[in-house]
C-alpha cells in the first residue's frame, strides 16, 4: 500500500483596522442584493467587486428550478468583471446577505461597527471562497467585506483567513491576467 503525503502551506493572511473601508463597494453589494432573483430560498445575495484596475462588478443571486443551474452572488460579479475585463485581479470583494423578508438600506450602515478579522458575517459558501481566490491571483491579502445585517457590523476579513489552505491555477502551472 502507498501512502501518499499532502503538505498545505497555510499562509493565513490577516487583516488589520490600518485597511480603509470601501464604503462605495459596500453599497453597491446592498444595492445589487435587492435584484436577487431567490424564489426558493428566499435569501438574497448583493456582491460587488473592485478590481485591480478600479471598476466595480456586481453581481446577485439567481435561483433555478433546477437548483444546479443556480448562480451565487459572487461568481456572478467575478464573471461580470471577467466579461468586463477579462482575466483581472480582485482587490477587495462586498457581501451583504440576508432572507428577502429584511430590507435593509446602505445608509442604515453608514455608522455600522467595523470588526477586524472576524468574520462573523455570511461568508462566501466554498465553491465561492474557490472562485474569489483563483481570481486574487494568488494573493492571501483580498479583503473581503461581510455585512451582518442582525447586528448592524462589517466584518473586515481576506481570502487568506476564508480559504487557508487554497488550491489554484498556480498548482497547475497556469499564470493568467499577470
């Protein structure tokens, strides 16, 4: 019997209050969220993305009857800047999700509590966390905003901190948008 041995380097990337709030990105994910098409759910996603060049991609949640064939908030707004730009760097990524019964305002966050590191809020599922890391070319540092609408906070955390231990196009020898 063989036994074969994975080795993760875990480079966890840490994200400290010295980051400047992107509140425009954060609104855009509040205001995208509200065109979330979740019949079967009912809980709507707002994502927004600025990329390496500066532009904002949005993108929300879209169900099917056939559940496979849903779309999450965040691949839509990857797949929205990669249409836009093509192969591009993602410098900072906005979640706002909650059940479509809570409409929320961004201006109801304008004075939200700003938390470091935790990240507390609804955090991108893991075929998501995949998606987002392959696009932050291999930088652990991507800051992610999740926005707990329950208790009014944006918790301020990195793709390195989501997905510790990634797998991407670099494992394969493959190097794009650089």
């Amino acid at each position: 019997m063989q036994y074969v041995a994975y080795v993760c380097l875990l480079f966890i990337y840490s994200v400290s209050n010295a980051v400047n709030v992107d509140y425009e990105l954060i609104q855009q994910a509040f205001l995208v969220r509200n065109n979330a098409q979740a019949p079967y759910s009912n809980f709507h996603v707002g994502s927004a993305i600025r990329s390496q060049q500066g532009n904002i991609h949005k993108g929300c949640n879209v169900e099917r009857c056939s559940y496979t064939q849903s779309t999450h908030a965040e691949q839509n707004a990857i797949d929205n800047m990669i249409a836009q730009e093509g192969p591009a760097k993602i410098l900072a990524i906005a979640v706002v999700a909650a059940p479509s019964t809570q409409k929320q305002e961004f201006l109801d966050f304008i004075d939200a509590e700003i938390i470091f590191g935790e990240p507390l809020g609804v955090a991108p599922c893991g075929h998501c966390r995949q998606i987002i890391w392959e696009n932050s070319f291999n930088d652990p540092s991507v800051i992610i905003y999740l926005v707990n609408v329950n208790n009014k906070k944006i918790y301020v955390t990195t793709i390195g901190e989501l997905l510790p231990c990634p797998f991407g196009p670099c494992d394969l020898g493959i190097s794009y948008g650089e």
